[in-house]
C-alpha cells in the first residue's frame, strides 16, 4: 500500500510540474476537444512531410517539444507554415502554446495528436534546454489508450497515410531512421556459373524471357530523386541512378521506391552486387547521364535495370570486398581527377574530377527548381575555393547538396575534399567554375577511407604536396560564411526577348516588395531594377578601445543582430582537424556545429553597434597578432543594434531633389542592413564548430552540443548603404554595398580588376576599390569616395540586388552591380 501511494504521489507531482500534461488533461475533460492555454515548451525537433490534403499547403510539419518532463509530439497547423518558411519557429528556441486541439484519427483506432493552432515563438536560444540533462530520455507524452499508436512513439508522421519524413530544407537528402546504412555485406558463396552479362540484355528485352542473375559493380551513383505528389499513391516515391559495369559494359540500374531507404545509402561506388529478379524497361533519354569515356568501355543505352520491391520482388546481395575473385573480371573504378592548372584547358560541360584542400567555405543557400510539376522545391547548394598547389588561383566550386547530409554540413577550411562529376562552366569575363552533376559525390576528411580513388597516382601526389604546408599559414588564408555570389554580373546588361529565363529578371519596383516577401528562409534571388541613386550613406566600423570596458566604444551604423542557432550532430570520430601529413586511410573528422539565432525587422536606415564581449578561445600566434592589429584588443564588439549613432562616424550624400521624392514614395523598403551573415570570417580550429553553425542551415534536432559556445564577432571597416528611386518614383529601397577592399576577401578572387577612378559610380560598378592588395592603407577614404558622388544626380541606371531571406524578418538586400542605360542592351527574337 505504501509504495501504490508514493507511486500514485509521484505521479501527481509530475503532472503537476508538467504544463503538457495539464494540456493533455484539459483537452481529454473538454466536449470541443480545443482549448486556450499558455504552455511554455522548447522546440527540440520540426519535422515535415508531403501534405495529404488536396488544397492550401503542399507540406505538413510534425514538432515535437518539451517541457522539461514530457515529450510531445505534436501536428503544426497549415495556418502557422510560415513560421517554418522563415525560421522562425525553429529547433533550440522556447515558444508559447496558446492554442491547441487533440485530433482523432478517422481512419485508424486507437490514433490521435495534438494539433497546434496558435502560438508565440521566442527570440534567440532556449532557456530550458540548458537545463536538461538528457532530453531523448524523457518519457514522450501519449494520450491514455493510445499507447500502442506507432506514429507517436516512432520517427513517422503523424498522419497515417505518409510513411517517412522529408529532409527539411531539400527534396535530396535521406531523413529519418527508415534509412539503413552500414549492414554488413554478403560473405556466402555466390553461384556465379549462371549468370549474364550486360551486353546480352539488349537483345533479350522484347523476348519472354526469365532473367539470369547479374554479377556487377557500381562505378557511378546519382542523388536522390523524389517524386512524391498528392494524390501518387505510393508509400516511397524515391528513385536513383547508378551506372553498374562488367566485363562487357556498362549500363543504368534504378533503384526505385521501398528499395531506396534500404539499399541507397548502402551502395557506393566500387560497391559489387549480386542481383536476381530485377526487370528491364526502355531508358528513359531526356535524363543526365555522367561522362565515362575515361572508362574506356561499352555503353549500352537502350535499357536500363529496374530493381523493385514487387512486380518482381527484386533481390539485392551486396557482396563483401573479400569475396570479390579476379576471374570474374569486374573492371576497376576510374577517375578524371583534374588540377587546377589544367582546368583553364577543359571546355564547356566537360566532366572531371576533383582533389583539394578548402580555404573557402560559404554559407548554405537555397533556389527554387525550374520544375513546374509537383509541389514547390528547392536546391541546397555552397560556394568553396579550394587549393591544390598547381596554380596561384583556387577551384571555384559551386556544390549542391547530393543526398550526403552528413558531409554536406561539415565542409570546412582546412579539410580535404573530392568532387566527382563536376561539370566545367565556362562564362565571359570571369574565371572557370565548377558545379554539381546529378551524378557528383562529394568526400571530406574523415570520409575518403575505402573510396576507390585513394590508390590513384594523382591523388597521391595532391597527399605528398600537402605534407609541405604548415598550418597556420594555410590558416591566414581561410575564411568561412558571409554572401557570395559568382559569377559576377557581365559587363553589359542584356534583357533578352527571346529567353527570360537566361538572364536576371528586370522587374517592375512594385513588384520588388512581393519578391522579398515570398523569399523563404536562406532562398537567394538575383534581380534587376531600374531607377537612380537618390542617397548613399557610408557607416564606419567601431574602434575597439585599448582599455577594454572602461572607455565607450565609437557607436555606428547597424548591422542587423542575429545571434547563433542550432545544426548538426557530432561526427563519431573526435579527431580535431589540421592539414598535417596524413594518409589517404588516416582521416580528420569534423564535428558538430553549435549556433542560435535572433531575428528582428530592420526598420531604421542607420546602423548601430553595442559591444559584446566574448571570450575567445586560444588561437595560433599568427592570428592573434592579426587579431589585435585590426581591433586593438581581444574582444570585438559584436554586431547588434542600438539606438543611438554618432555623426562621426556617418558619411553621407542625397541628391538635391532627395527630400522632395522621399515625402512622395508610396512604398519605402528600408532593409538595407548588413547583417552578420552578410559578412566572412576567418576561420580557425577553435571556433569551427560556431562558425560552420552560422554558415549551416538550421537542423531539424536539437542536440545540447549546440548552443554552447558564443558566436565570435564579425569585423568589417564599413559598409554603404544605398538608396534606389524607382523610375517612376513611387517605390524606394535601401540595399548595402560592401565592396571588396583587400586581396583577402573570398570575392575578390576572379575579380576583373582593371583600374578605375574609385568614383562611387566606377566603386558600384565594379564592386571593388583599387588597387586591390592585402593592406588597405592604399586604398582612398570613405570621404574621397563619396565626394564623387554628385555624378549620380537624376542618372538613369540598372541596379542588380541579391536578396536572400537570412531567417525571421530579416531579409538582405545587397547592390552587386550598376549599369549605365549606355550599358544595356536589348535582344529581340529573330
């Protein structure tokens, strides 16, 4: 009886403590099964998923939260989607339930959720999630008799008609635990007497005819494709491409449905597969297909191997690298990796391979696909430069995500990279670029171990160059984050007739708004605009002083604040990461990111400051030295606003008829910040992980790892904030101008740097101040750039803004380019 009573005691108190639970209670008491409340609770995972109603939303969202006694796992109403499309309902934040209702499943017994109808999110990191130990520990929270519900207490949406959840940024990326990786191959002796080889089925695919097994190795994998819609009924819409080869040739295998979350992350390239029962069908042509005339084989196009769950079920044996025999004459996996140096020779849309040590890594960003069927979807991609010793100018890499997560985040400066199957872009006046195929793979230090290149020649000489560089001069040459957009705008503006689509839109200033509200979060858009610059205002960098906390810093300009969220898990190797000698089956693992984020609406034109001191972790000798030069002490005021500015520290020039037109807009845009995500930073060891979480998308779990470390603070000498008339003088918009002013900047590499004036005009139209080196006490002041002004009273120009959607209201406006009306041009369809 004693112990029944200290139970039953328990229980209360816990439920008392539990504002979850106490919500729970209230809607099983209520007859409308809806109730008003105020729960605070802590966001620990966001989850989406294909909607299955026909209208409104083509995704859902499952968010599981926390009171710090239960878990729950709840459904986000359709109403409140937007908070997800901008991130500002987000892991690692506290929010306010204020309204909630328990939905009853129609179509299972025993199923039911809580649907969240309305409530308030918080600003910057939680308050609770520090203070709990074990968050996967706590006890998830399940309405009496639906103990047994399988949606509630495992990772599958809560409405039972979708099996799996979607990555929550992308289409490309596996999510969820229905993904299986790592099982062991097959050691059993395999019958290999009776097999066919590829050159065989072409002939035998109109014929009735039982399929022998196929004895093959894969030499190319392609991401993930997912072609889920409403109203396909279909459990797994996934499909992927792998080019398998034997003795004979080579062919495509498609991996479709139910097969991909068992097999796909199982199968590498190198990878040898038994298969029996699989199916043949015509290919499909108007598909990407990688370049494999360095394979030197035969390649049969007409059809291709479908591997399915029924219809016939297909069996897949993944044989071990042990058991592979020599006679079977499976060919070896080549590779096209290409230097630098010989990068200047290769055309157009040729393929090749990559080897190379990043100095460069940017901020994860997101665009739409030009799809038009199906739901919306949108492409992760990053900007990096790498290095690898064969000439003075990087790689530039423009990488997509290719359904490899887990590597994907953790690219950063000083890790060494492979790109497989990138396609060489060629475009006049800039530099050679490199950007993802749908069959690139993507391996970073820590992840080359068993990859078949690892024996190749020329990645053995990339290995021995890299065992000559120390790392902290590799070190100064790092950066991390910040915008980044390449290739730059081309010396004339074209506004083609014929193709709109292969030029920046030129759009109507009214329209300007629309584009910046419909951004989501991380989306980039790249427009044109026509009008004239009414206003150009310079905002100076803060001066850290000597005595640190006696002495006011100098108050500036803002840079719109956001603070650090939250992204990815922690790497199982705890290795730190350095450009020190290592083999190619010795890696150096990168690990999880912390970050939190705070979002706020600019709505002042200036720009302003408060310090915020954090202490630093220890970092190299050369880089402290830098450290100090530029801020004259350890810590640097971090960027956040303030309410006061100090004239001092303000340049500015208006056009005469400024005042006048600025009573008469009918709309003014004035988001035109800089941000700190606005902004590269050096990167180093220490703060990598903080950095990479800034530079990363913001996780679908929560992880304690990240919100412990401070973000460190952005230095930049200043901005210009420029104000755009529309033509016609209805709409005005504030965008910032950062120009390149040292050889160091990410951007400034490709730049064409032909020498000009320094005018603010030459300064807006090339996007740099010259002459471009690694000190800047050459380069003209502020004051002398803005004395040149005048010359844009009432000119008539083009201005191209990159906007990207940072996260809450915030969205940034930069001016990339101007053009003069002498300097557009007009193609009409012939």
């Amino acid at each position: 009886m004693e112990d029944n009573s200290s139970c039953s005691s328990a229980g209360t108190a816990l439920s008392e403590a539990s504002f979850l639970q106490r919500t729970l209670e209230r809607l099983s008491s209520t007859q409308c099964l809806k109730v008003s409340t105020e729960a605070p609770v802590a966001v620990i995972a966001l989850q989406r998923y294909l909607s299955d109603q026909p209208e409104g939303q083509p995704d859902s969202y499952d968010v599981t939260v926390t009171d710090g006694v239960w878990r729950a796992k709840c459904s986000v109403h359709p109403a409140l989607n937007h908070l997800v499309h901008s991130n500002t309902l987000r892991t690692g934040t506290d929010v306010s339930i204020t309204q909630c209702s328990f939905v009853y499943s129609e179509r299972r017994l025993g199923h039911g959720y809580i649907c969240i109808e309305k409530l308030r999110c918080g600003g910057e990191m939680s308050a609770l999630l520090p203070r709990i130990q074990d968050v996967a520990s706590l006890p998830m929270m399940v309405k009496q008799g639906m103990e047994r519900s399988v949606e509630l207490q495992s990772d599958v949406p809560l409405q039972v008609s979708r099996k799996h959840y979607l990555s929550l940024w992308n289409n490309e990326d596996p999510e969820g635990d229905i993904w299986t990786s790592g099982s062991p191959s097959s050691h059993t002796v395999l019958d290999v007497s009776n097999i066919t080889l590829l050159s065989s089925l072409e002939s035998c695919f109109r014929n009735t005819w039982k399929p022998l097994p196929l004895l093959v190795k894969i030499i190319h994998k392609s991401r993930l494709r997912y072609y889920g819609k409403f109203g396909l009924k279909i459990d797994y819409p996934f499909q992927a491409y792998f080019e398998v080869a034997d003795q004979s040739g080579t062919m495509s295998l498609v991996l479709w449905n139910e097969l991909c979350p068992e097999f796909y992350q199982k199968l590498s390239v190198g990878t040898v597969l038994y298969i029996q029962n699989y199916s043949l069908k015509q290919s499909y042509s108007n598909r990407s297909r990688p370049q494999m005339d360095h394979h030197q084989m035969k390649t049969f196009h007409s059809v291709e191997i479908c591997l399915n769950a029924r219809n016939p079920t297909s069996v897949v044996t993944v044989v071990s690298a042990k058991s592979v025999l020599p006679q079977w004459g499976l060919p070896e996996v080549s590779y096209l990796f290409t230097t630098r140096l010989q990068l200047d020779e290769l055309s157009n849309n040729s393929a090749c391979d990559v080897i190379c040590l990043v100095t460069f890594v940017g901020r994860v960003e997101r665009v739409k696909s030009n799809g038009k069927k199906g739901p919306e979807k949108f492409w992760t991609y990053r900007w990096i430069h790498a290095v690898d010793g064969s000439s003075d100018r990087p790689f530039i890499l423009e990488v997509f995500s290719s359904s490899q997560p887990e590597v994907f985040s953790r690219i950063c400066p000083m890790t060494y990279l492979v790109c497989t199957q990138m396609r060489v872009c060629r475009v006049e006046g800039s530099l050679p670029y490199l950007t993802s195929s749908c069959e690139t793979e993507t391996f970073i230090t820590g992840y080359h171990k068993g990859q078949p290149y690892v024996s190749d020649p020329r990645v053995k000489t990339f290995i021995q160059w890299t065992k000559t560089l120390k790392d902290n001069v590799v070190l100064q040459k790092t950066s991390v984050g910040g915008h980044y957009c390449y290739p730059r705008p081309p010396q004339t503006f074209t506004q083609s007739m014929a193709d709109a689509s292969a030029q920046v839109p030129l759009v109507a200033a009214a329209d300007l708004k629309k584009e910046m509200e419909t951004l989501q979060y991380r989306e980039h858009k790249k427009v044109a605009i026509q009008g004239q610059i009414a206003a150009v205002r310079y905002t100076k960098h803060p001066k850290s002083t000597e005595s640190r906390g006696t002495e006011e810093r100098e108050q500036v300009p803002d840079v719109a604040p956001d603070v650090c969220e939250p992204n990815t898990q922690d790497h199982p190797s705890t290795a730190e990461q350095t450009t020190a000698p290592i083999s190619t089956a010795e890696e150096i693992s990168v690990r999880g990111i912390k970050r939190r984020i705070q979002t706020r609406k600019v709505k002042q034109f200036s720009l302003n400051l408060r310090s915020m001191a954090a202490k630093r972790n220890r970092r190299s000798s050369e880089i402290e030295e830098e450290k100090e030069s530029d801020s004259g002490s350890e810590d640097t005021p971090n960027v956040a606003d303030s309410q006061q500015n100090q004239d001092s520290d303000v340049i500015s020039w208006e056009s005469s008829s400024w005042p006048k037109q600025k009573q008469e807009v009918s709309e003014y845009l004035c988001e035109g910040g800089l941000h700190q995500d606005s902004v590269s930073q050096r990167f180093t060891i220490d703060e990598k992980d903080v950095l990479l979480q800034r530079s990363n998308l913001q996780p679908t779990h929560w992880t304690p790892e990240q919100s412990a470390d401070t973000p460190p603070p952005v230095v930049c000498p200043g901005f210009y904030q420029v104000t755009i008339l529309g033509i016609n003088k209805q709409m005005a918009i504030d965008a910032a101008f950062l120009p390149v002013v040292s050889s160091d900047d990410p951007r400034a590499v490709a730049l064409p740097q032909d020498p000009h004036g320094n005018t603010m005009l030459s300064c807006l139209s090339s996007g740099f101040l010259c002459p471009l080196s690694h000190s800047q006490s050459t380069l003209p002041q502020p004051e002398e750039v803005l004395g040149s002004a005048g010359e844009l009273e009432d000119m008539h120009l083009v201005c191209i803004l990159d906007l990207c959607h940072l996260g809450g209201d915030r969205v940034e406006v930069l001016i990339s380019k101007v053009y003069r009306v002498t300097e557009v041009s007009k193609c009409t369809a012939l």
